[in-house]
C-alpha cells in the first residue's frame, strides 16, 4: 500500500518567489527565526517531559491499585483475587484498544517505524495528527497499566515527534492557530528538524537519558544531520531532563499517589559489580550471542506474525482488533497469575538489615521477595517475584546485585519462555506497544541465567548475576533492534554505572554482528512491512551493478512547456499523480533545454489563485511582477494537500496560458542517467 | 599559504575501469573488504591504546622523578632544589623541541585543526606520515613531562589518527610493505573512515571516554557520517578501553615504575554532589557566562599570538623556535616555583581519617595538601598544592568534594591569572600541546572560585566546591572549544558521575552561546590561520545570496576534446595546476557535450604508461579492451603525486593521440551555475 506513502520535500524549493523573499527580509528576520526554533525547542521538551511524568504516573497509579486490591483479596480467596485481577486488566487493555480503534488508528503500535520513515522522507498519513497523539498517551497508559507483554518507551518516541509536529504547525490541522510566527517552520526541512527534536525528547523522557535521546534520534532516526540540529536537540533533551527530575523531586512528597516514585524505569546499579576478570569475556560473549540469535528469532517471529495480522485478521475490521487485544489479556492475566501457583515456595534467606530488602515484602509494596500462595510466614515464591509485578519492578529484582539465589533457574527458564511467547504474540495488536521493556525482561532473564550458571561454574562469588542481567538485556536489544552507541549510551545512563560500558560495548557489538548475519533490525524489517521505504544504512552489493536508469525503468518523461496552456496543465495533472514535472524551454536555434522542475503542488496554487494567468502564449519578459509570495507555496504540513478537482476552472481560464518561468525550481538536483545507483544513494542520503 | 594544502577527493571515481574491477570481483572480495576494515579497527584500537599506556607511564615517570628528587632536595636547600627542578624542566622542553623542529615539524601544535581539515577534505603535507608520529609521541613526553601549561590529550588524537593512516598505508611511504592487503584502503574514502576511527581511538585513549571518543569523531571532526562508519568507530574505542583497563591492571602491581596508577586523567568524583536545587541555576549560569567570556578570550589572544609567531618569529627559523620554548620552559618553573614562595603556609584541618587524605601529604607522593616551604608540621601551601603538582593531580585536587576550604581565593585567583597567561604564551610555540588539561585546569579554578563565594554565601555546606570546579571545567572548554555532545560526555566519562550531566549540559550550552556571540571555535580559528578550509557548521547569511557563478569568478573552464593529442595534454597539464578537466565531445549534429570529468593525476597514469597511445585521431570504439587495471590510478596516499616533469616523452609519442572516453568520470556531481551557494554549501557537506 505504497499509495498512503509520500515523500517529503527536503530540498527548500529555490523559485524566483523563494529568493525574492530572502533578499526582503533582513538580518533581523534572520535572527529572529533562530530564536524562535530554540524558543520551539523549549517547548518540546517541556512538553514531551511532562507527558512522560503524566503517563508514568498513570500507569503506575493504575497498577499500584491494581496489586494492591488483588493482594488484600487473596488473603481471603485466591479465586476472588484472580477474577478481580483479571477485570482490572481487561478494562484497562480494553480502554486503549478502543481508543486506537475507534479514534487514533495511526496510534498503534510503537510508532518508531513510522517516526524514523518521516524522518527519512517519508509521511504516513495521519502519523503526527493530534488525535493519534491523544490515542498514544492515554491507549499506552491502558496497554501498559493492563499489564500487557509491551512498554511505554516506543509509544513516548512518538508522542515527542508528534508534540514537535503539532507545535510547529500551531495546533492541530484542523483548529490551527495560523500565527505568523510559525511562518518560521513553513518547509519540509525545518518540521523534519522540529520532529527530531521532539523524537529525542522522547527517548530522554522515557529512559531518563537525555543523552541517549541525542545519539538515538543521531543513529537510529535521522539520515542526516547537521552539527546546528544536533545542539538544538541536545538542548531539549537537557530540557527534559530538568523537567522529568524537578517533577520526580515534587512526587517524592507523596503527592503523586501510589506507587509514584517507583516510576521511572531508572534500575541504579550504581553499586554493582566494578571488576571483572579476562575469563569473564567467553560468559559474556556467550551472552552476545544468544542475545543476538533470540533477537533475530524475534524480528522474524514478529514478521511474520504482523503480515499475518495484517493481511488477515485485521482486515476483518475493529471488533477483531478489540476480540484480538482482549484475549492477548485474557492470557497474560491467567500465565501471570496462574503460573506462580505452579511453583513451589521458597523459604526466605537470612535477610541483610543493612541492604533494606525485607522478605517477603510487605504486601501491596513495590519490591523483591513476593509472597504469594505460599504456607507458611518466611517464604516467598521467585516467579511471582518477576511475574506478578510491574514490569518496572520485575526489571528492578532482576538487575538486583544484593539478591544473590533469589531465582530458581527453573523459574527463570519458565519466565523466559512464557514471555517470550507473549510478546511475540502481542506484538501487532492494536494498541500502542513498545519493545524496549519486554526486550530488558527477556534479556535480563536469561542473563541471569548465563550469570547463575558461571557463578556455579567459577565458584566465584564477586561475579554478580544481577550484572550479567544487565549485560543480557543489552545483548537482546542489540541483537533486536541492532543500534548500538545509542542504546549503549542508554543502557548506562538507566543503570547508572559508568564501569560497565566497556563490557556492555563489546556485548552489544557481538550480539549486533550476530543478528545481522540473519536479518534487518526490527524497526527496518517492520518499516518495510509497512511499505516504508527506508534508505539502508549500506547500499547492497548488487546494487552497484545497476544504473539509476535501469531503476526508473524507460518510461517517457512528461514534461511541460515554458509557456503552457491552462487546459493542458489541468488535464496533465488529472492524468497522473506525478509530484514533479520538468519544464522544458526552446533555444533561438532550436535546442531543447529544461530549464528546472515544477512541483504539482505549486501548480495547483497557481491554477487556484488564477492572479498570473495571461491572454497571450508568449514569455512575459517585461512584467517581472510576481504577484505570489512565498508563503502561498508553503505545503500544509501533512500529505494531503490542494487537489486538482477541488479547483474550479471556467471555460476562459481553460483558455489562457502561464508562464512557468518564475516559479519553478530552476535547480533541482539532476542525476544523470548513466551514475551507477551507489553513488545516487549516497547522494540521496545525503539530501534525505 | 594555501599551496600546501589539497582536496582530497571523496567520491569514488566511477570511470570505466573501475567499474569493470568491480564487476569483475564477487561476493567473496566483498566481504573480504569488510573483514580486512574491521581487522583495522582493531589494531588501530590496541596501537593507540598501546601510544597511550606509553605516553602516560613515561610523562607519570618523568614528572614523579622530578617532584620526588626536588623535595628531597629542598629539604636541605631551596636554591639547589630550584636549580634541579629548572634543568629537569628544561631538558625535557629542550628534547620536546628539538624533536620537533629538526626531525618532525608537522608534530607541533595539538593537530586536531590539521586532522579536522583532513577529515573535511584537506590534505595537509606530512601531516600523516611516521616521523609526525614518533615525533608527536616523544615530543609530548618532553613538553608534557617537562611542566608546561599544555596537555597531552590534543596531541594523542592526533597519534591515533597517524597510527590509523600509516597502518591503512602499510607503514611509512618510503619503507612501505606494499601488501595486495592493502588494496581494500585504496580510495580516499577508505583511508579517511579509517583515520576517522583512529581520532576517536585518540579520544578514548586520552580521556578513557570510549562514548566520547565516538562523538568528538562524529561532533567535531567528520562531516558526514554513515552508521556503518559509526559501528566501526564504537568498536575501535571499545578495543581501547579494554587495552588501557588491562594496562593499568598491570600497573597497579607496582612495574609501572614511580606514579604509574596515578596517570590516566580519571577524576573520579562519583562521590561528589547528587543533589541540586533550583536556586544553584543562578551560579551555574554565572559560570557559564564566565566560562564563555573567558574562552572567547581566549582563543582570541592565542589568534592573535600564533597570527604573529607565524609571521615574524617562526620565519626566523628552527634556533629562533628552541630559545622560545627554552624561555617559556625557564619562565613557568620560576612561576611555578617561585609564587608558592610568596604565599603563607596554612594550618592543616582536622583530618578525617576515613577519608584517607593526609595532610600534609608525604613528600614525593601525589595528592592533597602539598607542604612546601612551611616552617611547622601540620602546614601545607595551597598554591603549591595547585601550582607545584603535576596537572593531573592539581585537577584532581580541584576537583575533589572532600578537601572543603582547602584553597583561599587568593591562591585561586592567582593561580587563575598566572597560568591563563602562561596557556596563552605556550600555545602555538614549536612543542606538541593540547589545550583540555589547561582548559581544564583554567576553568575548574575560576568554578573553585564561585563555589567557594556560594557556599559562603548561601551558608549552605551540602553544595560543594568541587562541583562547581567540575562545571567551570565544562563552561570554559565549552567557551573555548565549542563542542557539546562529545563534550559533555567526555566530562561525565571522566568524573565517573552520571547525576551531573543535566549540569553541565546547561552550562555548557550556556558557555558556547556566550562564546559564538565574539568568535568562532579554538580548533575553526586555528584551522583559518593556517589556511586550512573547512565547512563552517552552518552557512553564513551572506551565503543565501549569491551564486555559486559570482563564488566561482567567470574565469574560462579549461576543457580537453575526446580524443586528444599527447602533446596537447602535455601543455595543458604544465600550463595551470588545476585537477579537473571537463571532457567535451560533439554529437552528429554539432551539438557539444560535456561526458565526464578527467583527473589530472589519471591522465598523469595515462601519459606515463604509454599503452593507450593510438596513431589516429578518431574514437576507439570497437578495440573495448582496457588496458589498464583500476590500481593503476590509486592515488598514493599523501597529497604530491606524480609531476608532469616526471615523465619523459618522445617526440614520436607527441604526436600520438589519446581516446579519454574510458577513463574519465562520466558521472561527476554537476553545480548548475544559478543554484545558490546555501545549496551547493549543504550538497558538498555532504558529500566531503
Ligand atoms: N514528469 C514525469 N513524467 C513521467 N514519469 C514521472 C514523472 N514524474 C514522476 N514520474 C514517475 O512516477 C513515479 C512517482 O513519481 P512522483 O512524482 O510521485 O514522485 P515523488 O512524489 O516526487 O516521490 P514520492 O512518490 O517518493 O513522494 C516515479 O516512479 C517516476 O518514475
Ligand atoms: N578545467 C579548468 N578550467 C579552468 N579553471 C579551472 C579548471 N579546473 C579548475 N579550475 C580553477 O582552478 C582552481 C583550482 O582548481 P583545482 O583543480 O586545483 O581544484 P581541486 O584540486 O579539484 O580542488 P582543491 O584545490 O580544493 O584540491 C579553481 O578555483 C577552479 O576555478
Ligand atoms: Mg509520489
Ligand atoms: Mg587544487
């Protein structure tokens, strides 16, 4: 469905009305443009941080209550608690099914594809809407709240990009504030830059990294990129850092009800293991490893689990998607609730005063050791302890360096797989969904495995396994979504331990290498599911063979005529759906010559405005007039733009000529037919 | 002097042969490609770790021996202890200049100007060969070594970037191993991604900053940038780190010799404040203010001094460079000796055993609390403690939260005056010299200063000194230097403390607004002065209006026909220096054509070989065979290449004549003469 699909326009169009506009405004406009893109700046990450602390909250109130009322009743009727835990669970899921169905389709998912589709080029309709960035804040508090196999992180990337999106066009589109102050984000280029802000505004919000946010929106985002964006972004990510922790600081207080601290993920391992032995690299390769081939199993399981979703059940309309999301809920509530009583408890280990964790935990309080159906009063059961608990938490007790024993290596196994399962099977449902925290999960979990088995294996106990939990989380998320110095960068701001980034690098570079050799990132692959045509970041071996002719195909070029008839250009345009058209001007002796590119665009302002029509099909040389300015030009900001049948034209009109002299784009970039297709992709990425 | 400067040429020249190469080569040469670059990587990584370890043990050595024999010394008699310290001092300097002023000349300076212009697209001479290596290594030793105000981490970028280029080359141009492995670097292309990784591997070296070395690479130095090129520089800075830890896990054993664990610039202040409130943004942005003003100052006088030693004291020749240096030397151990002197001793404060800092400190050991030329025993000098210390430990001192009160802003603001000036007087002079450890320094005085007026202002001990040493450091390398990303991250990377980041994040962005409003970066200014162009970050306002045509003057394109005579080319080729030909030939009907672009230096290969040289003046179209394989026209890796008066012609070749059609460049990128200079600054940006 590449129909939907539309590129944007990343050159600033030069026309005559273009320059003459530049040469009026003055340095002052100059300047003035530039503090208003910081002044933007600001406001997204304002923005973007307080929707990450609204969402937080949400969620975590949500699920505080949750736990809380299914704790106070199991004491009394396990059955009661299940019913009661399941109802939460569906409400919330059903909720944000519902929103994403009925009110925001573009908010399902995790939105990243798309975000780095824009911003290589190209727009999906409805991505940056205000209603999809409605439908993506409260559908992800219910998605996630309910407790479902999927994180809030995707979904905050892009509620960033479409705060950004929404403030450069001064509201939604359809009650636009149209100030003319926006008039300074009137090309492709420049929301194209605000959007990159607000994606890296995203991912500080969600992890608390801001500089992670900047290599993210560097690596995984933005084709190119120029060192006076990227101190804009830098700036809102700090932004958002100061927002996110002035608001922390304000919950500490209480006032922001349940769990309210606990919030975000930030899994302070600050204290844990600083040293490491040369024997240790083969545990830890062995982590990459597996890292990168569970990874690449899961882009392929999740390929063919969203083409399947997508040319069948999905097809079949909104009450499939919601039955679909409903018993995805229905089967997480009964694995997560319904698993733990399988296992047998396990009694509590002598408890540490000093490191602050009791066992079991006092019920409804976030943290290790859960007791759940267990005899007698020292006991607690492991796989509750990952499983029947916000993710958040679970992510907590699984990087935990002073839990030494905690798990069973059968519990973990049990988690790994059930998980596993569920977030493939969730992933592609309609709701907004996130891979990020189910990633940290699986990789955590059998991290923690590789770690128990080299704990018994060396018999050293200064190698911790709430390290290798933390080095197997990386390796999943490399081996997935493959990026590295960004989500390198990100693993250690979120553990905050700076000693481990030689040892998460190598990890990650290993698990990267592995999942390559099998397939593209889960973002790509997804991206290319969708029809998005993304630009690899390495041109294929076969491509240097082919010649950018071959790739175009001989079809015959339509062109236009310097001085062209009004009838002509309307039916031109009736009969096809080409964006561009090259003008075609005759020498005194002759000679063809095209003198630039004409968008349709334009030409549909101009047969609209009808002000430059003339009687005569001769150049108008003398009256050098240009009765448009710039801004007429200014595409609206999402794809669908001025139509030729919305345009009205009388039978005169269809009689009189233009001349296209003053308004094409007199330098487009040519590519000459013979320049092999690398050197055309390298050249693309460059202007993308 | 733009003479000595060059373009190197980033596309990939798509002639003909090269293209029959590549066709002719499969999959199996592809990735052989791939495993060769990567193998690289890695022994740029463990060389430049390697350079690094040395470089340090050796500076740590010769600085631990100097201190520890001048306080033996001055025990007995301060004028002997003086005397010691002035000639270790100035034979260092002496062996630093001396290297480089007759064996290395291009070693002088930092050299991250001269890298930054290669990676944009100049090549410097010798920037890259050997003997700039080894003389950059040694001289640092010397000049580091031997007390003056400049850094050794300037210098090692550069060390890094030598060891990548020699290696990518096979070793120097006169003695290289001419290996058919090598072949893979033969583009300038190649050879620029590999030294790209090697300034990183610098970086990552010079501060431990494996994350930082990754975006000064990408922030400051490359201006364009593919996430392939970025995968192969983050593991090359993750080779480093693991080449450095294991290094000085050896070292801490004792065999490094005398201040062998001290060395590696790693303030470790993850004990350091955590906490901030509101009311600190008010001092934190004086320092950046501060820091702005200051750096800006900065680079303006070391403009104005390096402008004049360029022109009238260096063109006196190499004696006129060594007295200098030897002048300075003597100039900043009088100061260094001499002003401690002049201060009075300070009663030590009650010592807090568990902290572990004595005071005052054995004699001869590094640390806190430098006792010199006090009369009473528990008495220390605090401008000793800065000025009489390696740089190192000064900053570490500067930097540390423990030691409240440890200075009077007395000796600080001394301490601030004199060795501002002496950074100032150093740079520029003929020794290898960085400016972090001196910006560092600089900037953590004057942050010492207004944390000391804060606390005693706000009367409130939890905000910390050391803190704000830490954030003046930022705001004057951010004033000075100009970089952000890379430079936030090599301060956090190197203080070990992540809470700070939203910090130093504000004052950094604080400290280069303040510094682009007076001038342009140390590293751009340096760059112009020594005629080096490079791609300003954003084009200028002026820009917007012109047109490459009025850039490029009217001057008349020297062209060459199709087919042309030997003695022709030859003419051409000694009448003007120019590296491009446009190869023009005529259609049937008189049209005429531009088909492609002819190198100077291939048509240089051409006229040497002779082989192509055919008796008739008409197009070669049937015999297709090439006679030439694509190595032939490798350039060699530095800028001189072959002359014209190198080759020797017959008069019989003279008259011969030469079909282009296959080597040349049919696809060159083509600036259409009315594109305005804003468009053709963003498309060579990205293409260089
Ligand atoms: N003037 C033209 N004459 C003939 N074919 C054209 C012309 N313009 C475009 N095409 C063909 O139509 C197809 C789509 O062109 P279109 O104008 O939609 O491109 P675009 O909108 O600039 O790019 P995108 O579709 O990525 O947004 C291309 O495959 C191209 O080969
Ligand atoms: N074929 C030509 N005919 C006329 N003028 C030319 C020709 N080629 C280059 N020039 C002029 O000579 C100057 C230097 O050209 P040169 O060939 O040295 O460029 P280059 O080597 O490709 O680039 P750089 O000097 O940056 O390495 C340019 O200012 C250009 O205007
Ligand atoms: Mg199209
Ligand atoms: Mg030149």
């Amino acid at each position: 469905d590449g129909s939907s699909v539309e590129s944007l326009d990343y050159e600033v169009i030069e026309n005559y009305a273009y320059r003459e506009e530049q040469a009026q405004r003055g340095k002052v406009y100059f300047v003035y443009q530039v503090v208003v893109k910081w002044f933007f700046a600001l406001l997204i990450g304002i923005g973007t941080g307080l929707a990450a602390v609204f969402i937080n909250i949400s969620v975590e109130n949500f699920a505080g209550w949750k736990f809380h009322l299914t704790f106070k009743i199991i004491q009394e009727s396990y059955l009661a608690g299940f019913v009661i835990y399941v109802l939460f669970n569906l409400a919330l899921v059903l909720s944000s099914v519902y929103i994403v169905t009925h009110f925001a389709p573009a908010a399902a998912g995790s939105g990243i594809p798309e975000i780095k589709g824009y911003l290589n080029g190209v727009d999906i309709h409805g991505i940056l809407f205000f209603r999809t960035l409605i439908g993506k804040i409260f559908g992800s508090i219910g998605s996630v709240g309910g407790g479902l196999a999927l994180g809030k992180e995707g979904p905050l990337v892009h509620t960033g990009a479409c705060i950004a999106s929404l403030l450069g066009q001064g509201g939604s589109t359809k009650y636009h504030v149209s100030s003319r102050w926006l008039q300074v984000f009137k090309s492709d280029r420049d929301r194209r830059d605000l959007v990159t802000c607000g994606c890296a505004a995203g991912v500080a919000a969600a992890f608390r990294a801001p500089v992670g946010g900047v290599l993210f929106a560097l690596e995984e985002v933005t084709s190119w990129w120029r060192s006076q964006l990227m101190w804009r972004v830098f700036f809102t990510s700090a932004i958002v850092a100061v927002v996110v922790r002035t608001a922390m600081g304000w919950c500490k207080s209480g006032k922001c009800g349940h769990f309210g601290a606990g919030g975000f993920i930030i899994w302070d391992i600050s204290g844990g293991q600083e040293d490491y032995s040369f024997q240790e690299l083969l545990p830890m390769a062995v982590i990459g490893v597996i890292g990168g081939l569970l990874g690449a199993l899961f882009n392929q399981l999740t390929l063919y689990i969203t083409h399947w979703r997508r040319n069948y059940l999905h097809k079949k309309g909104n009450r499939v998607k919601i039955i679909e999301a409903c018993l995805i809920s229905l089967l997480t509530s009964l694995i997560s609730f319904g698993l733990p009583l399988l296992r047998k408890c396990t009694p509590c280990p002598e408890t540490d005063a000093a490191s602050g964790i009791e066992c079991p935990r006092p019920p409804g309080m976030y943290g290790n050791y859960v007791k759940f159906y267990c005899g007698r009063e020292n006991e607690y059961n492991d796989l509750a302890t990952i499983f029947f608990n916000t993710q958040d938490d679970a992510i907590r007790n699984l990087f935990s360096a002073k839990t030494i024993h905690e798990y069973s290596a059968q519990s973990l196994l049990t988690f790994l797989v059930m998980f596993y399962t569920l977030a493939v099977i969730t992933f592609g449902s309609a709701v907004p969904a996130g891979q990020f925290v189910p990633g940290i999960m699986i990789g955590s979990t059998y991290g923690r495995l590789v770690g128990m088995f080299v704990v018994n294996f060396y018999q050293k106990l200064n190698i911790e396994e709430g390290t290798y939990a933390l080095l197997g989380a990386a390796s999943f998320l490399g081996g997935s979504m493959r990026m590295t110095v960004s989500l390198c960068v990100i693993m250690v701001e979120i553990t905050n331990n700076l000693k481990l980034l030689p040892l998460i690098m190598l990890v990650l570079l290993i698990s990267k290498a592995v999942g390559d050799a099998f397939n593209e990132g889960l973002y790509e692959e997804q991206a290319r599911l969708r029809g998005i045509p993304l630009l690899e970041s390495r041109p294929k071996y076969r491509m240097r063979k082919m010649m950018a002719k071959e790739a175009c195909g001989n079809r015959k070029v339509i062109s236009l005529p310097r001085v062209v008839k009004v009838s002509d250009v309307a039916s031109i345009l009736r009969s096809n759906k080409h964006n561009g058209f090259p003008v075609i001007d005759h020498t005194r002796n002759g000679e063809t010559l095209v003198i630039g590119l004409m968008l349709r665009s334009h030409l549909l302002v101009l047969l609209q405005s009808k002000v430059d029509f003339q009687h005569s099909p001769s150049p108008c040389e003398g009256s050098g007039i240009i009765r448009h300015n710039f801004n007429e030009f200014v595409k609206p900001a999402t794809s669908r733009g001025l139509s030729i049948d919305d345009i009205y034209l009388s039978s005169d009109d269809l009689e009189m000529y233009i001349d296209l002299a003053p308004f094409l784009n007199p330098s487009p970039y040519v590519v000459p037919e013979d320049m092999s297709l690398t050197k055309v992709y390298n050249f693309s990425a460059s202007w993308v």
